[in-house]
C-alpha cells in the first residue's frame, strides 16, 4: 500500500476507494507540485487495482480547496523568466507544455475507465473546482459554506486546467460566459440548476450520497465523451448563440474596456473551443492560457491581488520576535458611524467590544448601527437569528472610560478634531492598563502630531479604515515617529483578526490613499476647468480603469471634505500647496450653492428619490465652458488619470511614507480601486518601464503643468533601467528577474 503525504485511501467492501485530501501544516488544500504528482500517482493505483470499482474524492478539512498555491503561481512566472534567458526561441513552447500539466492530470481522471465522484464539502475554487469538474459525478454538501467558483479571472489569469471547456458543456454557454468572465461563485442550489453537480446532500450524508452514485451504477464516461454528446443549447452555428455572441463580447467590453486580457481569452476558449472536439479544445484553452501568462497585465495581477495580498495579510511586515496577540476584548471610543462600524467588525471576528461614547445614549445609537447590519444579513442569509444575536452581544454600549482597564487595544474614531482627540486620548490613558494599545483611526491627521497628546507615544498608532468599514477590505496602518514594535504587531494581529489587509505607512498628511485619491479627484477639477465635458471626464477615468469617475468618488467622500483638506493645506503649508482655480471651484460649490455631495443629495451629481437614478448636475456646464468632446483625446484623458495617481504613489516611496511596493500595489487596488489590471500603482510604472513613464511625465507636464514633472528618483531609476520592484525588493533576488 502506497503512502501518501497529502492524501489518505481507505477502501471499503464494496471496493469504493474514498481519498480524502488532507495537506499537514496547511489550513486549507492547496495545489502544490507535489500534489499533482501524488494525485497522479492515486489515479494510477486505483486503475491497476482490480478491486477497486470506483472512487470517491473529498477533503479532510472544513474546506474542500482554494485552489494552486503560491508558490505554483509564483513558480510559473519565474519559470517563465528563467527558460527566457536559457532558450529564449524555445521559452513559449516550455510554458505551454508547463501549462498543459494540470489540464493532462484531470483528462487522465477522467478516463481512467473507473467512475469518480467529487464530494465537496466547503470552498471549492479554481483548479479544485476543475478537478472536480473533471470528476464523473458531484455531490456538494448541503451548506452556506459551500461555495463553488472559478475565480482566475479577478487575479489577471482564467480557468485553464479545462474549466473553459468543461463548464459550457455541461450548461448553456451564457450562464457559463456570465460564471467565468466575472468569477463569481454559485451556492450548491445554483451550481445544481445550472448542471455542474448533480445532487446535494446534508453534511454528514455527503460521503455516503457520493457511494451510492458509483454503487447506482455512475458511467466512468464524460458526455462529452459520449457518441452523439449535444452542447447544451445546440452550440455555436444556431440562432441563439447568433444572439448570444455579438452581445457577449459588447457586454464584456462595457464591463472591462478592454483592459483584461484573461477576460476575453475566456470567451475565445469558449467559442472556439465548442466548435472543435473536446480534446482539441483543450489544446485551444492551453494555447490561450499560455498567451495571457505572458502578458504584462497577468504577472502584475498576480503578484499584487494574489501573491502580496496573501502575503501582507498574513503578516509580512510584522515585526519578528513579537509573540502573537490573542485580542478577546477591545475598546471602541466613539459610537459614530465610523466606530460603530469598527465595532461591529471586531464584533463579526468573534471580539467582545466595549463601545464608549459621551453618553449612554450615543453609544447605545452606535450599537443600534451594528443592529441595522445584522439585520441585512439575516434577511441575506449570511447570519442565522442565533449567530446574530451573539454578534450583537458581544458589543456592550458604556460611558464609562474604566471600563477600558481590562483591555489591551483601544480603537478611537472620534471626529476628526485634534482637540476632541486630545481629550479622548489624556480620558483613555488615565484608566488604560501599562502595556495596552492606543490607536487612532485617523483619515488625515498625522499621527506623530496626537502621539505628543499621548504619556506613552511608543504605545501609540494609527489604524485608518476605509468607509464602509463592513466591506472595505484595506487598512492603513500608521507608523508614528515614535511607534514601537509591539504597537505595530498588535495592531497587525487585530487586522488579521478582523480579516482586513494592512498596508504599513510611515506618518504623513493624508498618508498613502487619500494622497492618491485627492490627485484623481484634483485631476478631474483641472479637466473640468479646460473645458472638458463632464461626461466624458467620468467616462474616461472608467475606461482607464477606474470603478468610479472622479466627480462621482469626490461626492461619496464630500465635497466639503475636499473644501476642509485644502483649506487645511494652505494653512498648514501656506497658499502654494493648493491651486487656487481649485479653491474657487469648491468655495462655489459649498459655500455659494450647497452642494456638498451625496450626503445632501447634490453635489456634481444630482440625487434624485429613489428608484430614479442619480445623474450629473447640468449646472457644471454653465460654471465652465464646456468645449466639444472631439476637441479631447480620450487616451490622453485616460494617461492623466493614471499617471497622477502612480506620480503620487512614487513620490510616497521617495518620501520614505511607504516602504514596500507590494503595499503601494495593494494599497491602491484595495483603498480606491486603481485599475486593477495594472497590478497597482507602482506595477503600472514597472509594467511600461521607468523609462517609458518618465518620458510620458515629461510629455504630460509640458501641456498640463508641472505635476506632471517626474520627481528625482524616477529619473535616477529611468537612467539605472532599474524597477520599483527591484529597487525597493520585498522577494529577495530569486524573484527579480520574474
């Protein structure tokens, strides 16, 4: 009997082999190539064994599998670039017999002539899910856990270990185009409706539903196998698929502009694919595959939205020799809406929060916040009745700064006031127990600055969410000048512990994402003030890739916020910090007409009553003159967008604000959605070379002003043909060259 390190094989009397994949020091399954090679090695031995008659697939954990690991990915791309150096004519041809691994693996499964079942029991993602696709029969356990996907096109790449081919012959090609081209998952009552499993089961029947499909007599044979096998809805040359077609590609050209290689080779694969037979489309799938893994925009999504984020949220820049908090209790001081919020996270982490505010009152309204969100998710089914009412009690409403002494962090998000901080910090720290945590969730005041209303400022950080904080995935964890290691790493275990990515950023104005943000939203103002048409100032910044256009983003944020931060710009830094064309714009907007934004239902939007829907505000026309859009090139617009952010993000690092590019990249996805197909800030200068983004500031500021102008270090890094990744290297040299 052959052992094995990943994977377990109990065979019962009815000859079923039941392999149960369980990975030792992972919490999760992972696709690793020792994986492949052990699996490989089980299909082999469950064919030669004669009294084995058909086997059942399932996972050891609570989750079935998320898909590759890291270090298969992170493999590929260095892969790539070693076989470029060693055999540059030959490199492709290496990739694509690389790339066809996996695909091989599951055809071989498949064919086996022994019937397998796929007995999903949790998350099952990506190659998991095409392995499992792969599989003659599915069975998905009866649960809000379970949640089958496959994800690849939200991290640059698509399903290429036959996913593309397999997923539309089991159902029609529009609900398999909608599943792939946006990566979202389907609950096991959708997957069934849709054909890719075939029955749910209560847990604790999964195992035995799974037997008795090969006991009832499963086929080890695919449909598509099959002589005479249909594609679901008569395949390509019909009317429905002349309907579908040409609106598919409109519709994925709406929803991306373009921007996502991955994205468009899904629907080739498929509509190639399905004209061909199954082998062959395969063949296809893995030509495609092999082409967008070389692609700028695939490495740079990878490394950013798959390999830094895992990275950075499990703790890459923790300080080491720090033993790991187990934070059971915090403090919230300040029931606002951002507190409340903070609450509630802290709460939904299984946190017990005492939430204070200045009066009974207030902090029983902050908890009434927590309320309302429970309440959403019951009636969305996230949260049965008794898991809600345990969230909520784990929140305890006080006006009482000592009930505070017990615990080891306190979170305050009170108004944004240096003074009502002052007094909030010298109340805390007078019951605060010696070795416990402040922190400030802070959006614009440095941190080092209310550190000095502070007896013990190595004790001091900040911690900045982003609003909503329920569904905002980053935080800005902010590094006073005295901050001490211990600070950062509790304040890094309560971000992982309430499942947020943290990006650590030393002290500034503004700090990392609203730096950013401002030179998008102050773009948008200079556009506006040439003349350019509202619309298409908006439309612009979407094509470039940004979720939404500046005017839009301004008025979610508020426009009297933008008035706030500029005003305190000139009087922190004195009239040249700001452009004064921008100051009168604003002064007009807030002070002569009240629009403030969304919150007061107009801003450079109009917000009408619901279910109408909001639209520009036809007054900006008459505060500038608007030109003919033909007078503008939309690239140029789209460059300007982009180029100011990524200037920003550059400057931060030659400040010596942020340290590592892989949180400049992931900060700016995460925070303010930059064009996630650039792979972030700095990825997008990398990805067209400092040397070409040096030239294309040079060409922008001699039109549109010297923001444009690249700082010093760009020039030095354009000159040395240096990358941000390289300079400032978070991986150690193995991974420069990828």
């Amino acid at each position: 009997m052959t052992t094995y390190t990943n994977f377990t094989i109990e065979t019962d009397a009815d000859g079923i082999a039941l392999v149960t994949w369980n990975m030792p020091d992972k919490s999760m399954n992972v696709f690793t190539v020792e994986v492949m090679k052990e699996l490989d090695a089980i299909v082999d031995q469950t064919v030669a064994d004669e009294a084995v008659k058909g086997v059942v697939f399932t996972s050891g954990k609570s989750t079935f599998s998320g898909g590759a690991d890291l270090s298969m990915i992170k493999g590929m791309f260095t892969f790539q670039a070693e076989q470029k150096k060693i055999d540059p004519d030959n490199a492709a041809q290496k990739l694509f017999e690389l790339t066809g691994q996996m695909t091989g693996l599951f055809r071989k499964l498949e064919t086996s002539g022994k019937p397998w079942v796929s007995a999903i029991n949790g998350t099952c993602m990506g190659g998991a899910f095409e392995l499992s696709l792969a599989c003659h029969g599915r069975v998905a356990a009866n649960s809000k856990s379970v949640k089958l996907a496959l994800p690849e096109v939200k991290v640059g790449i698509f399903p290429g270990a036959g996913g593309t081919q397999r997923v539309p012959r089991l159902t029609n090609a529009q609900d398999a185009l909608q599943m792939m081209t946006t990566g979202s998952s389907l609950t096991p009552q959708r997957a069934k409706a849709m054909g890719l499993i075939h029955e749910i089961a209560e847990p604790a029947e999964l195992i035995n539903a799974a037997k008795a499909m090969i006991k009832n007599g499963l086929k080890p044979v695919q449909p598509w196998d099959e002589k005479g096998y249909k594609v679901p809805g008569g395949g390509i040359w019909t009317p429905a698929a002349a309907q579908l077609w040409p609106a598919a590609s409109a519709i994925l050209r709406r929803e991306t502009s373009g921007n996502y290689p991955g994205g468009l080779a899904i629907l080739k694969c498929v509509y190639e694919g399905l004209q061909v037979p199954f082998d062959t489309g395969l063949k296809i799938e893995q030509r495609y595959f092999t082409e967008i893994l070389q692609t700028t925009e695939a490495f740079s999504m990878i490394r950013s939205l798959f390999v830094s984020m895992q990275e950075l949220g499990k703790g890459a820049r923790r300080p080491a020799g720090i033993a790991k908090s187990d934070l059971k209790q915090i403090g919230v001081v300040g029931a606002g809406f951002m507190g409340a919020s903070i609450a509630y996270v802290a709460a939904a982490a299984g946190i017990e929060v005492t939430l204070i505010d200045r009066d009974i009152e207030a902090a029983t309204k902050g908890k009434a916040h927590s309320e309302g969100l429970v309440k959403d998710s019951i009636g969305k089914g996230r949260l049965t009745q008794d898991e809600a009412a345990a969230l909520l009690a784990r929140i305890t409403p006080s006006a009482d700064y000592t009930d505070l002494r017990h615990v080891k962090l306190v979170v305050e998000a009170v108004f944004e006031d240096r003074q009502v901080k002052k007094d909030v910090i010298e109340k805390v720290e007078a019951v605060l127990s010696e070795d416990a945590i402040f922190a400030s969730n802070t959006s614009t005041l440095p941190i080092t600055g209310l550190a000095e209303n502070s007896r013990r400022p190595a004790q001091f950080i900040g911690i900045h969410f982003f609003s909503p904080v329920e569904k905002m995935m980053l935080t800005e964890v902010i590094l006073g000048k005295e901050t001490g290691d211990k600070a950062l790493a509790i304040a890094l275990d309560f971000v992982a512990a309430i499942k947020k990515t943290p990006i650590v950023v030393n002290d500034t104005r503004g700090f990392y994402v609203n730096r950013c943000v401002f030179r998008y939203i102050h773009e948008a103002y200079d556009m506006l003030i040439e003349g350019v048409p509202a619309a298409m100032i908006e439309n612009a910044a979407k094509m470039a890739g940004m979720p939404v256009g500046p005017l839009s983003l301004n008025d979610e944020v508020a426009i009297d916020l933008s008035q706030k931060i500029l005003k305190a710009s000139i009087a922190d830094l004195g009239e040249g910090s700001v452009d004064p064309r921008h100051m009168t714009l604003i002064n007009k907007l807030v002070d002569d007409l009240d629009r403030r934004g969304r919150k007061n239902g107009k801003g450079f939007y109009d917000y009408p009553a619901k279910p109408a829907k909001k639209s520009l505000w036809p007054g900006l026309k008459d505060l500038f003159e608007q030109k003919p859009a033909e007078n503008f090139d939309v690239e140029t617009l789209k460059q300007r967008f982009l180029v100011t952010i990524a200037l920003e993000a550059a400057r931060t690092i030659e400040e010596g604000i942020v340290t590592d590019p892989r949180e400049a990249d992931v900060g700016s996805i995460l925070g303010f959605g930059f064009a996630p197909y650039t792979g972030g800030t700095l990825s997008y200068i990398d990805g067209m070379g400092v040397k070409t983004f040096v030239t294309l500031c040079e060409k922008l500021a001699a039109r549109y002003g010297e923001h444009f102008q690249p700082t010093p270090l760009l020039k030095d890094m354009a000159a040395k043909g240096e990358t941000f990744y390289g300079r400032f290297d978070p991986y150690g040299a193995a991974d420069k060259a990828a």
